[in-house]
C-alpha cells in the first residue's frame, strides 16, 4: 500500500511517502522553497503546505495522488483543548487541510486524508524506523495539539501511550524561551545555546532544579521561568558575556538531568533495554549522550529527522501500520532528491563552468583536502532532517586549527560554533569514546582521546568532545574511499564536516543550489558527482 506523510503545521514542512511498508523518499520543503524551516516573513509562515516536497515524492514513487491509499496529517485538530485566540486559527486551518492538499495535489481525495496525533507522528518516526523491534520510546519537544510529550512502548508494531504531558509544561518550549532570551532564533537556533553551554559554568542549576523537574509520574514541570533573574537578554544579533553562557551551561544540564529522570521511569514501566527518541528535543546531542552514557537503556537510537519534519515519515508509517503493512526500518538518511552524472553535467554546461572529471573523484578531493583546501560535497541523494551526513557537506582538513574558523566564516556564523568530524566506522573506537558506536547520524558527542586533540584539533569542541558521524565502507564506499585516501595522504582516518550552506539559508539541495553557494562563498572546490570544479585563481 502506498501512504504519503505531510507535516504542515508548526514549522518545517515536509513529505515522506512509504510503499508496502518501506521509506520510498521524504524531503523537507525548505530544500525546494529556499526559506529555512519553511519560515516566511509573514504570521502564517508555519502553516507552510510542503506542496513540492509532496510532488516530489510522488514522482520520486511514479504514482500519481490518486494511487495513494491514504495521507497522512501529523495534526489532530479534534485533540485541541484550547480552542482560543491562535489555536483557533490553527485548529481551524487543520481542519481545512484535507482540501488544501486536495487543490496542491489534483487528483486526491481529501476523504483520504487522516489526521495522526503529533505525538503518535513523532514516537511512529523513531519506534517504527528504529533498527530494532520491540522498544520504548520517548518523544519530547515544543508542543502538540495538547501535550508536549509522550512516553510509550511499541510490542509487535503497536505502541501503548503510558505518559504524556499537558500543556503549557514543555521542554521544548521552556529551551525555546532561553534560545530567544540569548538573542537567537527560536525553534530553529536551539543548538547554539547546547554548543553555548561548554562555555559556562551551571551556577543557576541549584535554581533550575526548584523550577524544572520530573514530577515521578512519567511527566514533568518547566516552570513559568523569569530569565531575566539569571541574565539579561541578548538583542538578536548583539554580543554574549560570561552571564549568558552561565545560563545556557545551567538549563543544558538541567534538561539532561529531567531527561535522566523520564527515561528511568519509562525503563521501570516498561523493562525494556533499548530506547528510541523523537520530537526537536532529541536533536540535543549532549542530552542524548548523556541519555546513553548514564540512562537505564542499553541501546539509544535517533530518529535523525527528529524534529517536525520527522512526523511527515512518523505519519506515514503510522497510517502503513495501521493497515497491517510490515515497516521497515529506515535505511538511512539519504532519502531526498539525487541527480544522475548527465543532469549535473548539464547544469556544469548551462553555467558555462570549466570542470573536469578526475579517474576517482574520491582521491580527487582527498587531494585537496591534504593540501588544505575547503571542498563542497554534493553526491547522491539528499540527507532527510537538519544535519549533512556526507551528501551535502562541507569538507575540510582536522589537522589545521583554523580551519574551525575558516568554515565558519565561510558559512557566516558564530565562531562559539563547532564543527564536526567524519571518521572511518573502523577507526572510531580510538579516536573517540563514551558514545554509541556506529554513530551514523551525527546525533551523539563523544569524547576525543587526548591523545588525538592534538592531531585533529579542528573538530574538537572547546568540552574535548566532538559530534562524530561514522562512515562505513559498506554503506557509503563512495565517502569511506575519499576517507581512506585522505589518512593515506595525512595519516588522518577524519574530515571535518559541516552542511553546504551559509547562514540563514537551508542545506544546498539541488546543482542550481551548489553552484550559487560555490559561487558566493569561499569555497575552493567543487565536487559535483563525479566532476571537480576548482575555484580560479
């Protein structure tokens, strides 16, 4: 059966479409639009319907919307207490839904459409996708339609709901107000307070944890919280002291500890040993290592489109459950657009860029990489959810220390922010420990081995911990060849890795995106498909 996911009401609209239980393709609709977490600057901007992303899976499938046996809208309005002021509103376009998708998508029938409660969307992304069978799950994020949190079980495909809670207690909400009161974008800059956080020391956390706790029933309280007692706000943009990272280092560990708390009341109810997580919260890659390093659970899995987009995948997979199709679990990440060597020529040809086609692309960019030079990655199809995973990366050298601010000058960001490494699967366990291994997501931090601080400082975060990904040959011989040629070149089996874009716009995503990026920043060369594209000197 084929079952089309759509997530069209807070932020990051997207579409994912299973068939007989497998992940066919999702893509979030900022990669088609351009405008990051699909945000307009109009009030209705999250209400964005992901309609290209939507047409693109269906002609990624060859089906046309009247083949579909169902879709899914991973928003209940029926489960909506509040029904005031902008939940009406919301509730109301939820509602209307069915026949918007109907007009985007001629041919559908809005009858087809069914709502999935978010929650359910979120638990299905990561219990349903997750590499195991049997699990716990647990979703944490800003809110749904009435609560903010779920913990559950799946048995045989099923999931049993043992705790969920109420509004306006929220995780995500509680971290998106401190995003906000140190001058960042809420619901999209979240990660540069956890990256903040290695910069300050927790003396609020004695007052944290008088605010937000578990409360020993499966549930928690996050407040209401002044912030201004702890420090003043940061106006967007404006410059950070020593008080604020104070703050953020405070609030990091506090959610660490709740999170602690919840997952050990979900282990006491359920005795399971492995855990899957959903909702934006579990993009926290700290909390996460902490969940596995110090938690009752024996394996911790990640659903890498954790965030809202992930429920367009979760709902899908619901709705294919539901109606008795085995699922799958998701085979990786790369599950948007790809584009064969002739397009990307093409797009070479029409651009009039002078290119060439090396014997191996892989030790092409190994080679520059060696001498230094700052390489944009677009190869195969697109990673689904907020992190480049080696298809639309930006690669670079971990033995110079510059290279940190290089990259982050090039993407036009905070120099507080790290970057990552990407390391052969094989060669993980001695350069990095204390997380999970194989770490394919770039969702865990691990601790680099002293002995290695020295040799890739690039990628080492001010803590000593890096946010690795782990490439393995099997899966991606493509990667874990340029890899392997870059540690016979250096000695160093690490590359660093960040996602091709600049600041405030989505990853690149399609050969128009790259070559405006390759254009625009000061990137050396271009590695598109198979074809190499130096910067002139």
């Amino acid at each position: 059966m084929r079952f089309l996911g759509i997530n069209a009401i807070f932020h990051d609209p997207s579409a994912a479409l299973v068939v007989d239980g497998r992940i066919v393709a999702a893509a979030e609709e900022e990669r088609f639009s351009r405008r990051k977490h699909g945000k307009r600057p109009v009030p209705f901007s999250a209400w964005e319907l992901p309609e290209q992303a939507a047409a693109w899976c269906l002609k990624e499938a060859g089906l046309q919307p009247e083949e579909l046996d169902g879709v899914a809208y991973s928003y209940d309005p029926g489960l909506v207490v509040d029904t005031e002021g902008w939940e009406a509103l919301r509730t109301t376009y939820a509602r209307r839904a069915p026949n918007f998708l109907a007009t985007a998508l001629p041919g559908l029938d809005p009858a087809q459409v069914s709502y999935v409660p978010h929650h359910v969307a979120h638990a299905a992304s990561a219990g349903l996708a997750a590499p195991f069978g049997d699990c716990a799950v647990l979703v944490c994020d800003g809110r749904g339609e009435a609560v903010s949190h779920l913990a559950g079980a799946y048995h045989d495909g099923e999931l049993s709901v043992l705790a969920a809670q109420t509004l306006p207690h929220s995780l995500g909400l509680m971290y998106e107000e401190v995003t906000e009161h140190l001058g960042f974008l809420r619901s999209s800059d979240e990660f540069k307070v956890m990256a903040m956080a290695s910069y300050g020391t927790p003396k609020h956390l004695p007052a944290l944890r008088e605010l937000i706790g578990a409360t020993g029933d499966g549930g928690f309280r996050s407040g209401p919280i002044d912030w201004n007692v702890f420090a003043k706000p940061v106006k967007p943009g404006g410059a950070w002291a020593a008080e604020h990272a104070d703050l953020a280092a405070g609030v990091q560990i506090r959610l660490e500890e709740v999170l602690l708390d919840l997952a050990a009341w979900l282990h006491d109810r359920t005795g399971m040993d492995r855990l899957a997580l959903a909702g934006g919260v579990a993009l926290n890659c700290v909390a996460n290592t902490r969940l596995f390093d110090r938690g009752p659970f024996r394996e911790v899995w990640v659903q890498p489109a954790a965030g809202d987009s992930g429920t367009a995948l979760g709902g899908a997979l619901h709705l294919a459950r539901t109606h008795g199709d085995p699922v799958a679990a998701m085979p990786g990440a790369d599950l948007g657009r790809g584009f064969t060597d002739a397009e990307l020529r093409a797009w070479l040809d029409t651009a009039q860029v002078p290119y060439t086609r090396p014997p191996d692309i892989a030790v092409a960019v190994a080679d520059a990489l060696a001498q230094d030079r700052i390489v944009a990655w677009f190869q195969g199809r697109s990673e689904y959810g907020p992190r480049a995973l080696g298809r639309r990366s930006l690669l670079a050298h971990p033995g110079n220390p510059r290279n940190t601010e290089r990259l982050n000058d090039v993407k036009g960001r905070e120099q507080f922010r790290p970057v990552a490494p990407m390391v052969l699967e094989e060669r993980a366990a001695e350069i990095f420990s204390r997380g999970p291994m194989p770490s394919p997501y770039m969702l865990f931090t691990h601790d680099v081995a002293p002995v290695w601080r020295e040799r890739i400082p690039a990628v080492v975060h001010v803590d000593g911990t890096a946010r690795i990904q782990t490439v393995s040959a099997g899966r991606d011989p493509l990667l874990a060849g340029m890899l392997n040629a870059f540690e016979s070149l250096t000695g160093l089996p690490v590359v660093v890795n960040t996602s091709l874009n600049t600041a405030g716009r989505p990853m690149v995503d399609d050969p128009r995106d790259a070559l405006e990026c390759f254009g625009s920043a000061p990137v050396d060369v271009l590695a598109l498909g198979p074809y190499l594209v130096r910067r002139a000197a």
